[in-house]
C-alpha cells in the first residue's frame, strides 16, 4: 500500500512540474541577478536565465537597466536615464550573456534588468548595484528668495538681492513692499530668539 501511495505521489510531482512548464509563457526565468544578487558599477557581470526562450526571440536582445520608482506599490520600475542597453543575449543559443555596468551608476537596492521577448517581457528580481553615492536629497523650497543679511543687524534696501514678484527690475516697483516684508520677517526671528 505504501508503495502505491509514493508512486501517486511521484505521478503528482511529474504533473506539477509538467504544468510549470507548460505555463512558460516566453518570459526568462533568471538565475542571476535575483534578489540577493550584488553587483558593482564600472564592472563586467553575468545575466543568467533557466530556460530556453520562445522560437520568435530572435538574437540579438538588449538587456537594459531599469530602476524601481516605488510607485504602484513599489513595483514601478523606468529605464535608468541616459544609459544605454549594457549587454545583449541570444536566448535560443545561451543561457548566460555578459554585461558591463557604467561606472556612474548610483548605489541602490532597486535595480532590475529587463529584456524585451516575446510574446512577454522578462523583468529579474529587484538587486543591489554598489556604484557612487546617491546625491543628497534636496532641501525644499518655496518659491520666495531668501533674504541677504549681515551680522550687523536686519537687511537695509542695499543688501537684498530679491527680485519683485513677477520677475520684473528695473523701475523699483514693489522693491519697498519685497525690502518691507524681509525687515518684518528679520525682526519677528530676532524677537523669537529673545524669547
């Protein structure tokens, strides 16, 4: 009876596994990169894939660099900006292809690679890419120039740089109104540091 039981068990494995690969809808099924996978700017790496892709994919496929925008729930993924594919792959020759990563990439854990076959496209897993630092975040503005002042007390009509709302020069309207309003915002910081 035991023996019955494992052979059911077996044809029921061969089925699962028939299903998978008979669900192979032409998407790469990629050994590398996968989630753990670190690679490192201005270096050689290897793409690796599992399967063999559909007769229609015809060599040679860009391989190009896409970054996650944690939009859509984190999945949205974009093009990397002004860089161009990093490698190509023959998918009904190989199942390996080199890539070269630029050196300006920046480091981040959100990389994919993307390939355009047919009749679906092939993303791998999100990876880490250990380039240049990211730039620092930029401090948010709200549209109003600062002031210009020295240490020698609240900013007179000679040190502003501000330019009148509506971008115009010229004639001095609006500069008292520009020049009023900075005394007033000097002052009231100077009087909250008293407090």
């Amino acid at each position: 009876m035991k023996s019955i039981t494992f052979i059911a068990a077996a044809a029921a494995v061969a089925t699962v596994s028939a299903q998978s690969a008979g669900a192979d809808e032409g998407r790469l099924f990629y050994s590398s990169p996968i989630s753990s996978t670190v690679w490192t700017a201005g270096q050689n790496e290897t793409v690796s894939w599992t399967n063999v892709c559909k007769p229609e994919n015809k060599a040679p496929l860009n391989i190009v660099l896409y970054l996650g925008t944690g939009g859509k729930n984190g999945t949205e993924q974009v093009q990397v900006p002004n860089i161009l594919p990093i490698g190509t792959l023959n998918c009904l020759t190989s199942k390996t292809a080199t890539v070269f990563l630029p050196a300006n990439l920046t480091t981040s854990d959100k990389y994919a690679i993307h390939v355009d076959t047919e009749p679906l496209q092939s993303y791998s897993a999100s990876f880490t890419i250990k380039g240049v630092a990211p730039p620092a975040a930029a401090v948010p503005t709200t549209g109003a120039p600062a002031p210009v002042t020295s240490s020698a007390g609240p900013a007179s009509p000679s040190q502003t740089s501000a330019v009148p709302a509506g971008g115009k020069t010229g004639n001095g309207a609006g500069s008292l109104k520009v020049v009023g309003s900075t005394v007033a915002v000097v002052a009231a910081a100077f009087g909250a540091l008293l407090l």
